[in-house]
C-alpha cells in the first residue's frame, strides 16, 4: 500500500513568503518508479525555482513514478503530461495517484517506454521543457533514454531536457552517446537554485547523496551558450 509523503518547497520573494505543500505516494519497498528518489527532490526544487517561468508551458515528465518534479510544475501553472513505461502499468497508477492526491485529475498521463517509437510518443504534442528525475539509473537504458530525448528535441528543437541524476560510478557516463545524437549538456550547479542542502522540501535525502542536475539541449555551432539565460527564454 503506498503512504502519503509530504514535501513542502518556499521562497522568500518580493516582500512576501511563497509555499507549496504536496503530497505523493510512496512504496516502502522502494521499487524504482514507486519511491522519492533523492533526484526527484532536487529536480522539484529547480522547477520550483523557475515557477515565475513556467504558466502557460508546455512540460512532460518522463519515467515519472512518483511524478514530484512535475505535479510541481503543474502546480506551478504549466500544462503537464506525465509518463511512465507502458510495461509497468504500476507506476503509471502512482502517477494517477499522485495527481489525484493534489487536486489534478485532468493531467495526462501516457505510456512511454524509452527508445520504443510507440503512437503515444509520436503523436505528443509540442513540448518546451522535458522532465527527468534519476533516469540514469542502469546503464544498458542510457541509450533508450537519449533515443527518446533527441526524437522530442528534433520535433522541439527549442526544449530543454531538465534532468537530475545520483552519482553510483566513476565509470559511467553518457558524454559518447551525447555526441552520437547531436545533444549538449550543461550542468546546473545546486547551491544556484538552493539544492545544496542536508534538508530540502521537507526531505532529508538530498544532502546525503551525490546528486548533479544538467540541462540537454540540441548541439548547435553557436556554442553551448549560458543556461541562466536559456531558461529564462521559458
């Protein structure tokens, strides 16, 4: 049975204290898509952080188990989609769950398994930002995952991938497959949208993991050019 996990996101603001408290599902036995990863929390908080940016957008969170990035987003006034693999219809219920647990019943919530060209990813609408929170977990999926990321970014080529993931191997990396597909990434210091903490959002995981958070883009020959300004474009 998955129990109610709170999480609460604030800012000092323009002479005024914004708040946002939610509530997500969680599975104690930590199954990948039924539990708050230290990734998802980090990833809120930096949707949190572009809130003023984000009414009106149009934003699809992939892998979304618990969906906590983008019930922020949605929250937040953009117009989310919520996906999950179409093979683990479990996940797909918590993010039904999660939406119903916060007062969003109309968000869709799709079936999208990475690196399948399936009908529900080719008949998406346009996206402006795309979500992922620690989906690169297991390396025999970094490929899938990028497969699907650069099919959204041709059909979007101003999108962004806003991506968190935890640190697990010195051996790792998607740089190789980010020059195969024609994508940059830029990284996304913590303490700049106020991630680099023992505490956030109520949860006390981020501080005892290794997270970095970076944003993907379409590789362009004007150069990488500077996150700060790409995000404030949204």
């Amino acid at each position: 049975m998955a129990e109610p996990r709170r999480f609460r996101f604030a800012e000092e603001g323009g002479g005024r204290r914004e708040a946002l408290t939610l509530r997500v599902p969680e599975v104690p036995d930590r199954r990948y898509g039924l539990y708050v990863w230290p990734c998802a929390a980090v990833l809120a908080q930096f949707v949190w952080s572009r809130r003023g940016a984000l009414p009106g957008r149009r934003v699809l969170e992939l892998g979304a188990g618990v969906s906590l990035p983008g019930i922020v987003a949605a929250k937040c006034g953009a117009e989310v989609l919520l996906s999950d693999s179409e093979e683990l219809p479990q996940c797909l219920e918590n993010c039904r769950r999660s939406c119903l647990m916060n007062a969003l019943p109309h968000v869709p919530i799709l079936g999208i398994t990475w690196g399948r060209m399936s009908p529900q990813l080719l008949s998406l609408p346009p996206v402006d930002v795309i979500l992922g929170s620690d989906v690169f977990f297991d390396p025999k999926d970094f490929e899938d995952i990028l497969t699907t990321v650069y099919f959204l970014l041709e059909k979007n080529p101003q999108a962004q991938f806003w991506t968190t993931y935890q640190v697990r191997s010195a051996d790792w990396s998607i740089e190789a497959l980010l020059y195969k597909w024609k994508l940059k990434n830029t990284p996304v210091p913590l303490h700049s949208f106020g991630a680099d903490k023992e505490h956030l959002a109520g949860s006390s995981l981020p501080g005892r993991h290794t997270i970095e958070m970076m944003i993907i883009s379409l590789a362009r020959s004007d150069g990488p050019g500077d996150w700060k300004c790409s995000c404030q474009a949204f």
